[in-house]
C-alpha cells in the first residue's frame, strides 16, 4: 500500500510517501521558519497562506522523487489535529479532495501519533509494548503504548510544555526563534552548575510535569544579571546550560519512574525536544542503567514532519480505517481518544 502523507498542523509543510512494502519512498519539508522569524513566534494566519502555496508544490516534488503518479498512491493520510486550525485546513482540503478525485480513500491523522510512531521509521524499530515521551511545542507528555491506537496517558504537564519553556526562555534571552535550538547551542558553552536551577514536581509522586516556574526562575536570574538589559556572553551561556540541565533531568527522572511503574523497559522520545542532543544522551544513560533502551527518530522527524503522518495514515488505511467525505479538522483532540488497530504494517 502506497500511501500520501501531508502535515500542515502549525509551521512546516511536510510531504512524504511511505509504502507498506519499501518503506519511506519519498520526503520534502518546506519550514516556514523564515517568514515568522521577524515575529517572534509563529503567526498563524501567514503560516495557513504559506502551507497553500507550498503545499501541491511539494506533493509534485515528491512524487517525482518517489517516481511514481497519484494513480499510484493507495491513500492519502492528512494531519486533522491538534494544531492551528487555518493550518490543518489546508492539509485536510488537499488530501481530502485530492483522495475523493482519485476515488482513493483518505484518514485525518492525530499529529501526536504522528510523532510517537516517528521511531518506526528507523532501522531498529521498538517492538510494543513501550513507554513514549512526548515533548514538543504544544505536548509534553509520557504514554505507555501497547500498539497503535492502544495509548495510557500516564502523565503530562500541567502548565507549559517542554519545547514552550525552551522557546519561552530563549525568547527572554533574546535568542532567535525558534528558541529550542538556539538555547541548545548555547548550553553547550555554559557551566550547569552555576545556578540551581529547580527540577520541579521531582520531589513528590507522580508522571506530571509543571515548566512555568523554570521560566520565572530565568526571568530573574537575567533581571539579577544584565547590566543596561544586557546580559554577559557567560551569564547567558550558564543560564541556558542550567536550564537545559533541569529540564533534561526533570524528564529523565519522569521517564525512569514511568518505567518502573509500567515495568516496560522500551523507551522512545517523540517530538521536536527529542532533538535535543543531551536529552537523547542522558535518557539512553538512563534507560541503559535500567536494563533497558531506548529508541528515537533522527533529529528531522523529530519536528514536525511528513513522513510520520504517511507512516501513521498508512498503519490505519491497511486496517481498514478512513475517514467520511467531509474536510474536518480536531484543533483539540486527546491522544486517547483514537481507535486500535489490531496489526501494523511494517516494510
Ligand atoms: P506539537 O507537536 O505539540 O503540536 P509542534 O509541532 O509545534 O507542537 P514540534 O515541531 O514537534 O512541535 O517541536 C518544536 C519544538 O521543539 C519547539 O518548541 C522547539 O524549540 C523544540 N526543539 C527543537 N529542537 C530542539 C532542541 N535541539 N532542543 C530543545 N528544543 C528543541
Ligand atoms: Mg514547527
Ligand atoms: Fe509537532
């Protein structure tokens, strides 16, 4: 089965094909970092006129790498939420309209299955049952998965998300957007020790998560330091190590427990946090010392991606799922909410 993924949910337009027999055949990414740069964040308005003139772009593009025609494709597989709604409806008018031309069946995706079967599309794929977390912009959250559609939520932030406090911090840094990446640069120049940092909700029971207090614990430790509103090379560099370090640790004891509680010894990372280098380190440190492993994409499908809503659009069209006529998107939709399915499919 060949099948057309599109995600459009926020601010990268990804196009892939993945094909129940060879795998991923074809993957463009087109990122609207550029055009919302200037703003600081993403707008949500340029980012649905950017995804309409990237989109059928991008499709051609990969069909020509995939070398194949839309008579081909088995399906097509759309992000249908959460996410921005202008955005998600540009992905659902397109894979949907284009399905019912072809007289191709059509799914709407949950982008957060999405990311937690992005592992799948490595060489060494996690067998279920594991544990996932998840941490991106809008989720941080931990979910015992014993196969597609079969998700625990076993606990999940209750303020802001990981990727929201990184780019929030990074923001008050005056680091460019997105935050994320820039924050990690400069934390690997900086001393973690310098300032102690809270690893918050560590101390009582629990797989939930609070960021809001790393960021106001920032926030003064900046006010305290800049001279003029400028901040010293060092200082930054130090603040941004001793952030990473606490949120980094606040994950790793999270996803320890979440093991321990479940007994599962598989651990994935999912989302655009799972690129963070010394996340990925100090969780397979983690995970190892347990006895156990851990599995994660490569950093490009960690972000937003096409190739993990290919991957789960097809999952769900070889069992038999799909979705009415109708281009309808799910701004808010709790992961738990989707169906099974009994078997993947995997090349
Ligand atoms: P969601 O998936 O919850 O809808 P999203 O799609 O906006 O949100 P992703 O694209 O999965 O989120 O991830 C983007 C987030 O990942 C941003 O917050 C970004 O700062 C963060 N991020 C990306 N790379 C890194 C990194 N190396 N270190 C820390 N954070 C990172
Ligand atoms: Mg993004
Ligand atoms: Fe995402």
């Amino acid at each position: 089965m060949i099948v057309l993924g599109l995600e459009t949910s926020c601010d990268e337009t990804g196009i892939a094909i993945y094909d129940t027999r060879h795998g991923l055949i074809a993957h463009r990414l087109y990122s609207q970092i550029a055009v919302h740069a200037e703003y600081g964040g993403v707008v949500p308005e340029l980012a649905s006129r950017d995804h309409v003139r990237k989109t059928l772009p991008l499709i051609h593009e990969a069909l020509a790498e995939a070398g194949i025609t839309v008579s081909d494709l088995d399906g097509i597989a759309y992000t249908s939420g959460p996410g921005l709604v202008g955005a998600l409806l540009v992905g659902a008018c397109f894979g949907r309209s284009l399905a019912w031309a072809l007289g191709k069946p059509a799914i709407g995706v949950h982008h957060m299955e999405g990311h937690l079967l992005a592992p799948m599309l490595e060489d060494n794929p996690p067998p279920f049952p594991f544990v996932a977390l998840l941490v991106s912009g809008g989720h941080t959250q931990l979910v015992q998965v014993d196969g597609i559609g079969r998700y625990t939520l076993l606990g999940e932030s209750l303020d802001d998300a990981a990727g929201e406090a990184f780019d929030k911090a990074a923001k008050m840094m005056g680091l460019p957007y997105p935050g994320g990446p820039a924050l990690s640069k400069l934390a690997a120049t900086g001393d973690d020790k310098r300032f102690a940092f809270p690893r918050p909700m560590t101390d009582r029971p629990g797989l939930d998560f609070s960021f809001s207090g790393l960021k106001t614990f920032t926030r003064t430790k900046i006010l305290a330091l800049a001279v003029d509103g400028v901040l010293a090379g060092t200082d930054k560099a130090d603040i941004a190590a001793g952030f990473q370090a606490a949120v980094v640790d606040t994950l790793s004891l999270k996803c320890k427990r979440a093991m321990q509680q479940t007994g599962i010894k598989r651990l994935i990372i999912a989302g655009g946090v799972g690129a963070n280098v010394r996340l990925r380190e100090q969780l397979r440190v983690t995970a190892e010392a347990m006895g156990g492993a851990v599995y994660y994409p490569r950093p490009e499908f960690c972000t937003d991606n096409g190739a993990m809503i290919a991957y789960a659009g097809a999952q769900r069209l070889a069992a038999g799922q799909c979705s009415d006529l109708a281009v309808a998107v799910v701004p808010r939709w709790p992961l738990v909410d989707l169906p099974a399915v009994a078997h993947s499919v995997d090349a």
